[in-house]
C-alpha cells in the first residue's frame, strides 16, 4: 500500500509543479477520477474517468491523466499527460484542448489540438500552444495543421 500512495503523490508532486503550488505556502493538489492505475512495468501511473485536479490557482479536467516516471519513482517524475477534452481554468482564463504535456524538468506545458484560449480580452485559438513557465512566455503555432487566429475586445 505504501508503494501506491507514493505512486499517487506523483501525480500530485508533478501537478504541483505545473501549478506553481508550494510546500512553503501550504498549497495542496487534490486529483480525483473514477480509476487510478499503477503499472510498474511500463513506469505509468493513470487517472481516467472525469479527472479532476484542483489547486488554489487552477483547475484541470480531463477524461485521463498519466504521469510517467523513471526508476526512482515519485522522485523521477519524466512527463505528465492530459488527454481528452482537456480544461485549464485560472482566475483570468480558459483554455481547452485534446492533449496537454509537460515536462516537470523543463517546465514547459504543451497544449495542442484544437486550442482555445478565453479571457475577457478575447480569444486565441490554433493548433499548439506551448507555454515556457521559467520564462514565463507563451506560443501558439500553426505550422501544418492550421493557422493561428485571435479575436479581441475593444476598450
């Protein structure tokens, strides 16, 4: 049983990471879903079914979310990744896609398909975002699949 609720805390070790939450401040993240899955052998542990996970300053849904890890389990966290009918919602906006990764080392989040951003300045839709959280920089490519297109609210 141990070994499982390590297995849990990577999850939200890792989301903590992408939040911004801190031991220091007392932010929790709380990740909840109809199964939780742990499989050893291919280093993945899986949240499916109306996933949620909360943290003071968002909230990520999502039909699954996995967080991948190497051999030193929560401590080598790799990858996290959110699929189907992904929701980010901050105080300020929100944004949906298919697929959202990120990578805790790098601290870049990948948000593609279809993407979506809304806030009351407007809306930024495309095929990619990607979002670069040590330099607080956000781009949205079109490439191959589409081009990027906005729509903003005047004063």
């Amino acid at each position: 049983m141990s070994r499982l609720f390590a297995l849990v805390l990577i999850l939200a070790i890792g989301l903590a990471h992408v939040t911004g939450a801190s031991a220091d401040t007392g932010d929790k993240v709380a990740v909840t879903g109809d199964s939780f899955t742990v499989d050893d052998k291919t280093h993945q542990a899986t949240f499916t079914g109306n996933v949620v996970v909360t943290e003071a300053r968002l909230k990520l849904t999502a039909d699954q979310v996995m967080a991948f890890y190497g051999e030193g389990g929560a401590t080598n966290i790799k990858s996290f990744q959110a699929t189907g009918h992904v929701k980010i919602v901050t105080k300020d906006q929100t944004a949906t896609g298919d697929k959202a990764i990120f990578d805790p080392k790098t601290k870049i989040l990948t948000l593609s398909g279809n993407v979506l951003v809304v806030s009351a300045s407007g809306q930024m839709k495309g095929p990619e975002l990607t979002l670069d959280l040590n330099k607080s920089t956000s781009v949205f490519s079109g490439g191959k699949s589409g081009r990027v297109t906005g729509v903003f609210n005047s004063q």
